[in-house]
C-alpha cells in the first residue's frame, strides 16, 4: 500500500475482532492460529478455501488433515444429501454403520469389530479404558512428544521443555501438558523415547507388569514425520508379549497412509486401533477398533459391558454416509497415486534446498509432509522440536505461503488431497523452496 493510506480491514480482519469478543482468543481452532489471525472460510471447493475476501486458497492442512479428497467432493455431497432427507439421527442403528465396519474390516481384517465415536480423543480414550478393562489394571506408557488428542494421560509430556526432559534416571520425565493435571495422571503415564530402543526396553522391563496399554503412532507428525525405528516397534511388542499389555496403536492421522492404515506397513498386530479423520468424509467422526476378541470389552449385548463406549451421537447416519462415500473413493489406486504426489513433493523440495544449498528437509510419508528448517538428523520429539531461531522462521515461511496462496499447518506441515495433481504438487514445492529461500537470505 504506496498511498500513505492505511489499507482496508479484510472481512477476515473484521470477523476476526467480532469473534474475539464471545470466544476466547478468537478461534476455537487454536492448532490454527497464526499472527495476526487465519483467514476465514467463505467455502470449499476440492483443493481450494475460499475465504471471506474472495481469495482462492490452495488448501494443504485439509482440516488437520481430516480430508482425503479436499472439499465438496461431489460423491461425499451426494451421499450426505441423501442421508440427511432420511434424518439426522435415531435412537436406533441404521445399515450404513454396519457397512463402514464392513468396509474397514475389508481392508484391514485386523480391524475385525468397531466402534464409532465422534473424535479421534474420544476414540483415544476409550481405546484405553478398553485396555484396562482387558488387563484390569490403570497404567499406561506414550513416547515423549506425540499428540494423541486431549484425554489426560494421552496428553502428558505432549510439549515438555527441554529443562524438564529427562527425571532423575535420565529417563524421559512424565511432565504436565495442561495446568492442573492431576499428579496421579502423571504417575499412571510411562513417557517412552521415540528413537531409543534400548532405553525403551529398559523402562518397559521396569513398568511393563504394571502397564494397561501402550499407545503408540509410528508416523507421529511431533515426533518429525520420521517412522518409528524397527527395534524400538520390537522392544514394544517384546514387552506387550512378556506382561500382556494391550498394544494400542493410533492410526487417527496415519490410516490415510495405505489402503488398510499403517499397522500393516510397520508389521504391527495391534490390539485396538484408534481411528478418525478420513474415515468420516469430512464429519466427526472417531473409531476404537480391533480383534473380536479384544473388542468384546465393551459389548453390552450379554448384560453389562466391561467398559461403556456409547455416545448420542455416535454412528450417527451422516458421519456413517459421508465416511462411506469418502473410503468408497480412496480406494488402492487412489491411495497410490497420492502417496506418489506425496514423494514427489517431497523429492522436488529436498532438491531444491539441497542445489540452494540450504540445510532445511522435508519429512513426511505418503500424503502428508513436514519442513524441518535445520541440518540436524531428525529421529524424534527433541530433534523435530525446532531451535529458538527456527521457532521464529517458521510463521514467517508459512505467512509467506498463505501470501502466496497456501495453507499449510502453522509449523509448515501438511496433506495432500485427491483433488490435487502434479500442477499443485510443483507449486507447493517451488513456492515452499523460494519461501525457505528468502528466509534463509534475509
Ligand atoms: N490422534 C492423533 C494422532 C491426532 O493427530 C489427533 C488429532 N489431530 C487425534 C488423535 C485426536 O483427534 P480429534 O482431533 O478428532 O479429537
């Protein structure tokens, strides 16, 4: 703006103050917020938001990665049209929660019997009370640095400082999330290390008899978007077989990898499977699934279940339609094709920062990514965890991708979505490599 003037507030701008007055920091999207406030969706239209100011932008968090086929997708609109003339729900089941259980069965038959909820948390944490009911005990172990929604013990040691890291065995310490955790929710929750097998065998040989579950993602975006190394996937397994813990493992993001999630690419057999995201088109949705013989804890039909894992909304027959429609349509080919696109973009930026001669990599597998600004190797929470110079690269990388015309997640990582192809893959890439370079020449 060269006319001395100051610019016109944006309808995002205004919305932005009107928000602030009735919700606290002005969004509840709070994973979302950037200075000096997101922009506000007007619609969708497959890989686009279109904001309250009429611009198109390229979307690449996908609702936190919750969209395998961006917005509007014609045959989710179609199926939830129809769906919600026959009503929004009842207090009795309808066919279609049947088929999506079948459909996830069909492509997973670990994923023998499930149950839907309404969020990947709620899914999280009846996934553990599950584990409890089997084992009858209350502990449980996470690894350092992994988001597995909001349910307390899920949450602990989540973002912990590296001042409070290790306790005094040099183990990784079980450190308060939220304020005013209760202290007995940290002493039920064994921190793990992502990338340590050893240590982790050692903690586990130490807790295993004492632990309900272990709760795992062996993709976790916190963690760096790097796959969980084998031996410390064995030294878990070893412990589960040893002390009979109940192996959770947290496909809620990480389903999208491949066309039956992403226990069969790691080799896991897990006992429940948290699920959400992409299995609901769209909707909210959440999922506890697993062996029948695992999932029989929370059946009701013999009386009373072991553990309760209902809900008024739950399967409620939109999320069931839109979920259909939405898995209908990721089909192998699909989840090929944009796993491809994911390598891609992933090649072409590491290339371009490599010939630049910049240190920064992009992490990820299939269709999600992650730039990490620095050289070092990343294997974990506390190398992914950027450095305070870094911490203050990224916001201006991802403000110089939304002034470009992309979103990505406030620590520039994101999803890609069937709608997109090679075009939107090379402006991603480009635009990201340029953005990586201005900032690392300023
Ligand atoms: N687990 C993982 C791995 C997640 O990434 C998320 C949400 N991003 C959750 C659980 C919680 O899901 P929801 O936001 O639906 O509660």
């Amino acid at each position: 703006n060269d006319t001395g003037l100051e610019a016109p507030m944006t309808r995002s701008a205004a919305a932005f103050l009107r928000e602030q007055r009735v919700v606290p920091g002005g969004s509840m999207r709070h994973a979302s917020w950037f200075a000096p406030h997101p922009p506000y969706a007007a619609r969708g239209e497959g890989c686009w938001i279109i904001d309250l100011d009429g611009r198109r932008i390229l979307d690449c968090a996908n609702n936190f990665f919750s969209l395998a086929h961006g917005h509007a997708f014609p045959p989710i609109v179609a199926a939830l049209t129809d769906a919600i003339a026959k009503g929004t729900a009842f207090g009795v089941p309808m066919e279609a929660e049947i088929a999506l259980a079948e459909t996830l069965r069909a492509r997973n038959p670990r994923l023998e019997q499930t149950r839907f909820c309404n969020s990947g948390t709620e899914a999280v944490m009846a996934a553990i009370k599950g584990a409890r009911g089997v084992t009858g005990r209350h502990r449980i172990a996470k690894f350092e640095g992994c988001y597995h929604g909001s349910y307390d013990h899920a949450e602990v040691s989540l973002e912990s400082r590296p001042e409070e890291w290790d306790d005094a065995a040099g183990n990784p310490a079980s450190i308060a999330y939220a304020k005013g955790t209760p202290p007995a929710v940290l002493a039920d929750t064994v921190v793990l290390p992502y990338a340590d097998a050893d240590r982790c065998a050692a903690i586990l040989k130490r807790e295993g008899p004492s632990l309900a579950a272990i709760i795992l993602d062996p993709q976790a975006s916190k963690a760096g978007m790097v796959p969980m190394p084998a031996a410390v996937i064995a030294a878990v397994q070893q412990a589960c077989a040893r002390d009979g813990i109940m192996l959770i493992v947290d496909e809620v993001v990480n389903f999208r990898l491949g066309f039956g999630g992403v226990s069969p690419l790691f080799g896991l057999e897990p006992d429940f499977v948290t699920l959400g995201k992409i299995i609901g088109g769209g909707l909210p949705v959440g999922a506890v699934s697993g062996p029948a013989a695992r999932m029989a804890v929370y059946n009701h039909a013999a009386g009373k279940p072991k553990v309760a894992l209902g809900g008024t909304f739950s399967a409620n027959p939109l999320t069931m339609a839109a979920g259909l429609a939405s898995l209908a349509h990721y089909d192998e080919a699909a989840v090929a094709r944009l796993n491809g696109l994911g390598e891609m973009l992933r090649q072409r930026v590491n290339a371009g920062l490599a010939a630049a001669g910049l240190p920064g990599r992009m992490a990820g597998a299939g269709s999600l990514f992650r730039l990490h600004p620095g050289a070092r190797k990343i294997e974990d929470y506390r190398s992914a965890r950027p450095l305070p110079a870094e911490a203050e690269a990224l916001p201006r990388i991802h403000a110089a991708m939304l002034g470009a015309g992309i979103l990505l997640t406030p620590n520039c990582s994101g999803a890609l979505s069937t709608p997109m192809g090679e075009e939107q893959v090379v402006l991603i890439a480009d635009t990201l490599i340029k953005a990586t370079i201005a900032e690392f020449q300023a």
